[in-house]
C-alpha cells in the first residue's frame, strides 16, 4: 500500500489578498522567512492530505513526465510533503480589515509585509493600517486613530462595529475559478473536488503545469470543450471518483467484464409520497404511488479468482475513471458450469470476451458512469491501457467483542416506541460493563484492547494513551493502584457514559453491506431472470445470524419511524453456493418491496445497514411498524442547462457547499420527539398523521442534499427547513425555545449548551427515557490510597550522582513546550485550521518533540530519575503528558526499567463451557493469573 502526501491548505481570503488586493501582492507563500530550499517549507502548513488514489498514482508519473525530475516530493522525519496540490477552503470573505497571524487586522490593500506594528497598533502618515486586538496597550491611539472598526477597552484594543464585506465569499470563488494563484513561483488552478469536499466548500487547485495531462486522462478519451453545454453535476462527480482514498489496485482487462442490463422492479405501494406543489414548496401525504426499485444499482459481482489478496472478503469497492461499484465476491465461473453455460454466445449481456472463463465481472451501467457520456464499449477499450482498478475498501467486523456487538444510535432509539423500562433493561448490560471497568483491572485492560489499544512497547515507541496503560496493565497488576491509573479510569468512565448519553449503547449486531438480489443477478447474466425474487419479500440473508429470526435494520441517515427496517433472516441454499457472503454481507429483495425508500434512499455501491437481534428494539419496532408509511420521494432531479465554464463551475459549487443534512436531522429528531411526546401521552396517532407527514418529507430532504454532489433539484432546502422550524416552534413563558432533554446533554458535551435561550424539557420519548436511566446509575467508589508510580519500577543500580541532571532539566522543559503549543493550537483560532488540520498539526508537534527525546543517548540512571519525576508535585502541570512521552519515545533504558518490574497479572480468556467468573454482555470470562510474556501478547 502507497502512503498519503501532506499539502498545504489554505483559504481562498488569504489566497486572494496576498495575489490580487494591492500593488505589492505577488504569491501566497508557505516557505519560512528567507529560504529557498525544500527543507525551508513551514510543514505545519501542510495539515491536508492527498491519499494515495489512483490520482496520486497518476499525478507522480505525470511529474516525472512534464519536469523530467523525481522531486514530486519532499520528505521531512518520515513523512512526504506535496506543493504541486493545494487545498483550498472558502470560509472568509475579504473585509475593509482583515485578520492575520496573531489575531492583527490588516486594511485592505496593505500585507503583513507593510507593516511594522508600535504598540499593538501600525499608523501611516494618519491612516490607520493595522490593529492587533486582544494584546496589553501602553500607549492607546485616540478614538479619532481608531475610527468605529476598532476601540480601547480594559487596556488593550477590541474589534467595534461589524465591518464591511468588499468581497464575498462566491466572489472569492468566482475570481479563483478564473484567475488562479500563485504560491511559491507555482501557478495554479482549480482541479477537482470529491463529493466530500463539495459539500463542506473545498476545492483543490493544481501546478497548471500538470493540468492539461491530468485533465486528459481523468477525462477518460471524452472530449469536453470549453463552453460545451453539458451534465456538470455528474462529469464533477465522476472525474473526481479516482480521489478516493484506496488499500492497493487489482488488473482486470477489457474481456473480464459482462455488463447486463439494469432491472427496475416497478410495482404499488402505500406510502409516504413527497412532491413538489404546484407553489414550489415541498407537500407530503400518504397516497399508494408506482415506485421502481433499480435492483442493482451501484454493484458488480466479481468472480473470487480475481480478487486477488483480498478473496477472502465478501466485498471490494472499486473504482477507476468513471466507475464506482461495490463487487461481491461469486462463484461465476463455479454458475456457469453448473448451468451449462459454456461459451459467451450464451451469455445475455455485452462483452469483448471471447472465452467463456475471460468473464471475472458482472456489471450494469448504473457502476459505469462513463455510459452517461460515450459508449460503453470506448470505456472497455480504455482499460487496455489502464486496468489497474483501486480498492477503496472492503467489510470490516466492528470493533466490539470480535465484530459480535454494534453501538445504536439516538436517531434509531428515538424513532421506536420505548418504555422507561424498556430502556432501563436495554442500558442495563452497558451499566454493568461500565461498573466493572470502574472496579475490575483486568476488564478495563479487555476494554482497551477492543478500542485498538494493544500495539507492544518497543524501540519504536507506541502512539496512544490506551496503547501505555494497556501495556503497563500487561506488565504488573500493581499499576492498577496508582494515580495515573485512576485518571485513566475515569476518563474511561467519563467517555464511555458520554457515549451512552448520545444512545451509543452495545447490543448483539453488527453493520453489513447491502446486497441486493445477487441470485437474480448471476441468472441475468445468461438470460434466464423472469423478474421473480429468490430471495422473498420480507427477507434477508445474513449469516452473522441464526436463521429463521427476526432482525432488525437501520441505514444512516435514519430520520424517522418508517426507515426501520423488521426482516426475516432466512436461509438460502443458491446464495450459499455461488455468493462468498460473511457475516459483514446483508443479501437483501428489493423485488417489490419498498426497501430502498425505508432504507433513505439505499442503493448497492457500499451502503450500509446496522443489523440486530435485540429483542428490546425488535419487539417497540413492532408496535408500530405498519403505521409508520414508508417516507418515499417523488422529487426528481431537475434538468439545469450547465456549460463546461469556470463560471459554471463555480455556481454549482457555491450552491453545493451550502449543505444542511446535520441541521435536516436535528429537526427530524426534535420534531419525532414531539411525535411521541403526544402519542405516549395518551393522544390519537390521526391526530398527528400531518406531523408525520412532515417528518418523513426531512427523509426525502436529507438525500437530496446528500445527492447535490452529482444532481440538481429545484428544492430550496433552507427555507423548507426554516419553514418547518417555524411551524413547529415552541417556546415556554419566558420565551425560550422548548427542546428535548437530551438535546441539552448533547449541547453540553459540544460546548454549546444555552439556558438562556432554550428550555431542555423532559418529554415522553425514548432518548428522555435513557437520561432518566443514566442519571439513576450510581458507582460507589470506596477510597483508597494510591502508590507512587515509582514503587513500580525495579533498579536496585540507581545511582543519584550518575544521573545528567541537564538532560532531565531538558526533557523537563521540552515537554512542558510541547503541551504549551499543542494547547495553543486547539485553542488556537487559525482561520485555515479545521479540527482535522489542528489534529494533523498537533500530531507533527507531538512527533517532532518525541524524535528529539528519543534521539537522546539516556542512562539507566536518567531514565529512572525522569519516571521519578511523573508524580513530583513541582510537575503535576505536565504529569500525565510526560508519563505518556516517555512511553512514545522509549530508548532500551526505558525498556529494561519496565521488564525489571515484570510481575504475575490478572486476565480474562472468553470461554464456551461453565466454568466462568465474569459476564458482560452475555459473553462469559475466566479469570486466570499468569506472567504475561516479554512480547505482551493479546493473550494476557
């Protein structure tokens, strides 16, 4: 597997100013002052990543190509840096003032370069050029200097009235799209963005240098002339498929593919119907309706001799230019023979093959979308010179008990119909387990294991904090009675309870991929499908389960009643003979059932669905489940006549990036919450249909902003959701907005929790319930005194005289430092870092002040005094974070002190018989006491 590159990102403000905003603006620069070598580039202002894609791929050969070097990158303690790609976010807009580094505020038309601050404040000949606002004044400028943009108060100069914008944000677009840039002597332009980035406004600009031959190849033989009336929604979505983040390629030539027709199954139902009304606004009512269910839409079956190192999974996502398609591992070859299907005029489909063992790929058109704008056959040709296909990814088990057990979600408990004691036995095994991490060591270190934290201490450090205390439970019990443990436990604690709060409660399941009708499928391909299902409506085939049980589904986003899913797991002997499901595989009927809308729009390109068995959930589902209508749309996608412009571009842009699904389900959510509140109140569900109705039309809002990637509606999300707000506010008598409890738990955790302004009242609903639950629980902690970290650690050599006071003082210092900036940075209001820029900043602090400790030749002595040091109170500000350090950038001397203090621990081994002393959630565990081996081993 190729490895990610590090790239600048960047907003469009800033971009804009240091080009474009006065005589002087020449470039953006990311380079530290006065260099000009490679290993002079600030990195911390690479904090996006280009995965390693097939665009990556491409990109370095065609580097090489065009500049005849190898330099595509650089590389800087271990990682590569990319300048030929920026990422460019369009969040500011340009004002009268705009802010800089170092919360200073520059006047339009003059750069940091301009100006030499006196005093927190730059004047030129009376013009008032800069401001640096929250910093200590001697000497303030007089109200006249500042004007009404900025004022003196409590010593130190603040921003005063709202300034005035001289560019918005689409213009900033607008002029980028266009213009280009310049940083560091490379002139750019825009690229491409995926689906992703789209929504959230980014966009990334490349050397135009590569331009002309990546926009080639990502063009895939299609000829697009500049001005040409065209589908530009979906070619944007499309070219941008080979962005996508892949494991490893697998080849597949020309003749491995079939590709058969696409089959809609049409038939009635009763439904939740959203259209559009005759005023352009959104209408919702229960009516029986036509609905066509594409049964394939978005999968490929792959024959399991193709699949190379990844066989022994049930699915692979694959892309390559305009082709995008979930392939499930099949017996094709083994169906074949069986069929008697010998040679490939037997076939139903199209194919260049010319034997019948060359076809490794079912496909339809839905997975080549090059078919929307030239013939399947010129795509088939192009992979003569180009068949290396990505590997996005495949299923994976969860995390949870060996992939045994799922976390559910707050949307999904609050769409069933749930008692305070219903709640109150289904958040009792997650209370327990919580109880017993909070008293028992060895749980807690089963805990962490299945939280990814058991990576061994060696030469080369480990990186979490789950990572050291699993391995210091590995090493001795006795680690268990001390101060650092206690912290880590009740951060655990505290974690764990903040999960169940937001509804993420265990249960029996797990997540699968759809499949949809693979049998069906397979008997297309050599013309023998007459529309029946094989697998029955109503039914699933998922062997994470027994058979002939009832399970319940839920795909993301689940908005509401009538997107659960109830199905009978069923056994089917032709699935198990030609489709290599596991238990992360869901086979699923779309054959006249209304499946796809009660899943929010599913399709078969990778879609998901949260499967289980519990009988708390199965049994409120069923209470309801013909009542709820199935939300269906009946929105389509309107024809917008685009041209391939810069302009155009950047209009589908704009309108792209103002997405509101996250706001679309918090509705869905308040307003299901009234639902209940009145129906568990006693009230007529006829009474409140219209509130349904409503509700279920957010369903069908949510896809169309999850699809406005790739296609245009004419629906204004924004005032359907304001509109809706509206109808259904409720404020209490002081006039705050009425909310669910919950909603306050959750505003608590985000940091955005308003009294003032909101009222977080109880109401009858399933999510209130499991506050109740929460609040009830009580761990009853008994004190106990704690042993010094030190009484740990075995060195009956240590010499007080022979320890490098210095390099203690150093490592001292250094570690306070890096705490100091990477505290910085998340507090930090750097307007190019998002949460994931601050993460990767963060990391590349952590990683270079680690570098430097572990570098450092350590006696046994100075290594026994630094662990001496965690738990002196002079050091109780950087306690915790030296302890992890230390750990993060072990040297042998580090090792030995911690094998010298090796003693017997306490474990838990699963067991199948009768003999077991723990229980969590159903699965039994002995206790057994033994020395965990050198290696640490996931058996202790």
């Amino acid at each position: 597997m190729g490895n990610s590159v590090y790239i600048v990102s960047v907003d469009a403000k800033d971009l804009f100013l240091a080009n474009y905003s006065s005589p002087n603006s020449k470039e953006y620069s990311v380079k530290l002052a006065g260099s000009d070598h490679n290993d002079q580039f600030n990195t911390r202002r690479f904090v996006n990543t280009l995965d390693y894609s097939l665009d990556l791929i491409k990109l370095r050969e065609v580097y090489e190509k065009v500049y005849r070097r190898m330099d595509f990158t650089f590389s800087k303690r271990g990682k590569e840096y990319c300048r030929r790609v920026i990422n460019v976010t369009f969040k500011y807009s340009v004002k009268e003032f705009n802010r800089f580094f170092d919360n200073t505020y520059i006047k339009y038309g003059y750069l940091p370069q301009d100006v030499q601050l006196t005093d927190n404040i730059c004047i030129k000949d009376g013009e008032l050029i800069a401001v640096r606002v929250g910093s200590p004044v001697e000497n303030p400028a007089s109200p006249q200097e500042l004007g009404d943009l900025f004022v003196f108060d409590n010593g130190m100069y603040r921003l005063g009235k709202t300034m005035k914008v001289l560019l918005t944000v689409a213009q900033l677009r607008n002029r980028l799209y266009q213009d280009g840039f310049t940083c560091d002597g490379i002139v750019f332009r825009r690229f491409k963005r995926s689906s992703g980035s789209s929504r959230i406004g980014k966009c990334l600009f490349i050397d135009e240098q590569l331009y002309p031959r990546m926009h080639k190849w990502e063009l895939c033989g299609l000829k697009v002339k500049e001005g040409q009336e065209i589908d530009l929604a979906a070619l944007e979505a499309y070219i941008a498929l080979t962005l996508s983040s892949i494991v490893g390629t697998i080849p597949l030539r020309p003749e491995n593919f079939l590709v058969i027709d696409d089959y809609k199954s049409v038939f009635k139902d009763r439904v939740v119907a959203t259209r559009i009304g005759s005023d352009n606004w959104l209408t919702s009512k229960p009516e029986e309706v036509e609905i066509e269910n594409s049964i394939w839409d978005g999968q490929s079956l792959i024959d399991k001799s193709a699949m190379g190192e990844w066989q022994d999974y049930g699915m692979i996502l694959l892309r390559n230019r305009f082709f995008k398609s979930a392939c499930f591992n099949t017996n094709i070859q083994k169906f074949f023979a069986d069929r008697g299907i010998t040679d490939v005029s037997q076939l139903s489909g199209f194919t260049l093959a010319q034997d019948i063992s060359d076809i490794k790929v079912i496909t339809t058109p839905s997975s080549i979308k090059y078919v929307k704008f030239g013939t399947l056959e010129q795509w088939l040709r192009l992979l003569d010179e180009d068949g290396n296909f990505g590997v996005v990814k495949h299923e994976k088990p969860t995390h949870f008990f060996d992939g045994r057990m799922v976390q559910i979600h707050y949307q999904l408990l609050n769409t069933l119909q749930l008692s305070q004691d219903d709640v109150d036995q289904l958040v009792k095994p997650s209370l327990d387990y919580l109880r017993m991490i909070q008293t028992d060591p060895a749980v807690l270190r089963y805990h962490i294991k299945y939280m990814g934290g058991d990576e061994e201490i060696d030469s080369d450090g480990i990186t979490t904090t789950n990572d050291v205390v699993y391995q210091m439970l590995g090493v001795t019990d006795k680690f268990s009675q001390t101060k650092l443990y206690h912290n880590f436990k009740t951060d655990v604690s505290k974690s764990f309870k903040k999960e169940l709060a937001r509804g993420h409660i265990l249960v029996e399941g797990n997540y699968s991929t759809l499949l949809g009708n693979p049998i069906e499928m397979l008997y297309s391909a050599i013309g023998q499908f007459d529309g029946e299902s094989k697998i029955g409506v109503g039914n699933i085939f998922c062997q994470q389960f027994a058979f002939n049980q009832t399970i319940l589904g839920s795909r993301s986003p689940h908005v509401t009643m009538g997107n659960v899913l109830l199905a009978r797991n069923t056994d089917n002997e032709e699935i198990r003979q030609y489709v290599n499901t596991t238990r992360e595989i869901v086979c699923i009927n779309s054959i006249g059932e209304n499946i796809l809308f009660r899943l929010s729009g599913a399709d078969f390109d990778s879609d998901t669905m949260l499967l289980t068995n519990n009988a708390i959930l199965i049994r409120a589902a069923e209470r309801n489940y013909h009542k709820f209508l199935v939300p269906t749309s009946m929105v389509d996608a309107k024809k917008i006549v685009r041209r391939y412009t810069k302009s155009d571009q950047s209009d589908l842009d704009i309108k792209t990036s103002v997405n509101k699904i996250g706001e679309i389900v918090n509705l869905s959510q308040e307003l299901n919450t009234k639902l209940w509140d009145a129906l568990n109140s006693g009230a007529d569900f006829s009474e409140y249909e219209e509130l349904y109705c409503e509700i279920a039309q957010l369903d069908v809002l949510s896809n169309i902003e999850i699809d406005k990637a790739k296609r245009e509606y004419a629906v204004d999300s924004v005032a359907e959701i304001k509109r809706l707000r509206k109808k259904y506010e409720i404020r209490d008598d002081d006039g705050r907005q009425v909310k669910p409890n919950f909603f306050g738990k959750i505003a608590r955790m985000k940091g955005y929790y308003d009294s003032v302004g909101k009222n977080y009242r109880f109401h009858n609903t399933t999510m209130d319930f499991l506050q109740h639950s929460l609040n009830s629980y009580r761990t009853s902690y008994a004190y106990t005194s704690f042993i010094p970290f030190s009484e740990l650690l075995v060195n009956d050599a240590y010499l007080q005289k022979s320890v490098s006071y210095s390099q203690v003082e150093r490592i001292m210092e250094f570690v306070r430092d890096m705490r100091s900036k990477i505290r910085a940075v998340w507090d930090g209001t750097d307007e190019n870092l998002d949460n994931y820029g601050k993460a990767i900043l963060v990391h590349e602090i952590r990683q270079e002040y680690i570098n430097y400790i572990k570098s450092l030749r350590i006696s046994p002595h100075t290594a026994y005094r630094l662990m001496l040091a965690i738990e002196e109170p002079q050091n109780k500000d950087i306690s915790r974070t030296l302890f992890y350090t230390l750990f993060s950038a072990p040297n042998q001397c580090f090792l030995d002190l911690i094998e010298q203090s090796r003693t017997p621990i306490s474990t838990l081994t699963e067991v199948s018989d009768g003999l077991w002393d723990v229980e969590i959630y159903g699965f039994h565990f002995r206790r057994e006491t033994a020395m965990c081996p050198k290696t640490m081993s996931d058996n202790c």
